[in-house]
C-alpha cells in the first residue's frame, strides 16, 4: 500500500543503487552561522539535529565503520551513505572540509556523500571540492537543503536567517553538477496555514529536488521555542491536521521526488511536545489509512507545470 501511496526513499535507493543502502550519521566539531553571535532556528535544539549520531571527537572512519557494522548486522544494508547531519556542513574551511569529505569517501562501502547545509552556506568551491571527490572515488553526492516552508515570513519568524532565493540559488548550482538533492521541510510551523504546504511542495517540484525530507514540528527541550511553548503561546496543532497538511503536500508533490521521513524522530528525554505522544510506526499506519480513505496519492495534483492553463484551452 505505501508504494502505491507515495514514493518511498527505500525505493529510491534500491532503483538508484541495485542493494539495500542504509543511512550512516556523521557528527563533525562544527557549528551553525545563525547561531554565531544570534540564537539560532527557533526549533532547534541546542544539540542540533544529530541524535542519533556519535559525539563529534569521534574520528570519522570510526563512527561510520562502528555504525556501518551494527547497522548491517541489523538491517542487513550492502551498502551506505556517509550523511554529515548535524548543523551546517559547508561552514568551515575549504581545506578542512575537503579533509572530512576524502576520510568518508575511503571507508569501505561508502557509496554516496551526503551533505546537509543551509541554502546560504552553498558555493561554487565546495561543490566543485565535491565533483572532484565523486569523481576520484566514484561516490554519489547528495545535498541536503533546509528550507523548511517556502512562507518568507515564517522563515523570518523562526529566525532562519534566510529566504526563498537563497534555497533557488543553492538548488540551481547544485543541478548545475549533476548531483542529488533532499529538500527538508517543516508542515506545521506557527504561522503557516495549510496553502503554505502546497506553495512548498509546488516550489520543491519545480525546481528539481531529487528527495524531501518531511518533518512534523517538535519542541527541544533547549529550543528558543521551548519557552513559548510552555507558557501557551506555541500550538503545534492536532494530528488531524498534520495529516490533512501532508496529504495536501503530496498531492502536489512530484511523483518522481523520493519521500524520505513522513514524520520527525526525536528521543523522548529531549523533547517537550513530539509526535502527539504517538509512535511513529502507529502513526505510519494512521496515516496511510488517512490517505487511503481521501483516494489520496503523491503527485495526484501535479498537473500546474508547463503553461497548465493552455491545455484544452483551443
């Protein structure tokens, strides 16, 4: 049923690859811009994103070779993408940054780099470090953009510190080489309305991103939004209306873009508010039973490209 519902990353993977490929964090000693002198994202914590990843003194063969083995034994993956997670991984030194790439491209079945960024922190220099890294070692390259809503106004509420065009400049040179692409997005930010949803899953399509990644909104523990949250001013709203916002995002969403997440993870000691205090395989479940009932499916009104207004007008 999921396959006939939306295009999953599993799938993705399998047509792009040939084997079952499997997702491996990578912590780096890094930070975000916004939060240099600037309190950051308003959604996220103080750990960043990288929860599930090891600490970042780490070294880097290390973790993926320690998480490549527990994660084959498990899930029996073939083969691996090394995904630099955590805050802005393009915020560095050219020279370090070419270091941290090369160390990942030599671990044994590492087959895709996979580097997550703000759509500000993208230049020609480090793509091009990339390219020649793909090249040399015969890796895939993925850039993972956060945009979260293609709203400017949400954006500056959340203190994102960026706009629309930043995310259409990164995406364009990014295509520009050849490489893939996961767009993250945010359904249910405050001061988003379920229209945002479908202008974000519209702007996503048009501009080519190869993978979204679909996050409902937690609340950190240390999040700038923690404090809002508890004193009433922050509802993150119902699980009804999540699911009707992403239902409206995969409508419009391309059928060729690979759904990575449908739903945000977060360990439960550090959050205040995730998931509606409800599992995420249950939640799975609840909404693939949603999109069945509403004869719902990914793509089904992708129908507003290529002058849309001129078919069957003469």
């Amino acid at each position: 049923m999921e396959k006939d519902r939306y295009y999953k990353y599993s799938d993705y993977l399998k047509k792009h690859y040939g084997v079952r490929v499997y997702k491996l964090p990578v912590n780096l000693p890094i930070t975000c811009p916004n939060r240099i002198g600037k309190p950051g994202c308003t959604f996220c914590s103080e750990k960043g994103t990288g929860f599930e990843a090891m600490p970042a003194t780490v070294p880097i063969a290390r973790q993926l070779e320690a998480t490549r083995e527990h994660i084959r034994g498990r899930y029996k993956a073939e083969k691996f993408i090394a995904y630099f997670q955590n805050y802005t991984n393009t915020y560095m030194p050219l020279s370090l940054f070419s270091q941290y790439m090369e160390e990942a491209a030599n671990v044994d079945d590492v087959v895709e780099i996979a580097v997550s960024t703000r759509p500000d922190c993208v230049s020609d220099p480090y793509l091009d470090e990339l390219a020649r890294l793909s090249e040399k070692k015969g890796v895939g390259i993925c850039i993972e953009l956060g945009l979260q809503t293609a709203n400017y106004h949400t954006l500056d509420r959340i203190n994102r510190g960026h706009g629309l065009a930043e995310y259409m400049d990164a995406m364009g040179r990014v295509r520009s080489r050849g490489f893939s692409s996961c767009t993250h997005v945010i359904l249910n930010l405050p001061g988003d309305r379920p229209r945002d949803c479908v202008e974000t899953a519209k702007i996503v399509s048009v501009l080519g991103t190869t993978l979204v990644k679909i996050h409902s909104l937690y609340i950190a523990k240390d999040s700038p939004m923690a404090a809002d949250y508890l004193a009433g001013k922050l509802d993150p709203g119902t699980k009804e209306d999540y699911f009707e916002r992403l239902r409206l995002f995969l409508e419009y969403l391309s059928p060729d873009i690979g759904v990575e997440r449908l739903f945000s993870r977060i360990p439960g000691p550090d959050s205040l508010f995730s998931n509606w205090g409800t599992s995420w395989r249950r939640l799975m479940d609840e909404f693939l039973s949603y999109l069945t009932a509403a004869g719902s499916y990914q793509g089904k009104c992708f129908d507003y490209t290529n002058g849309s207004a001129l078919r069957g007008a003469f």
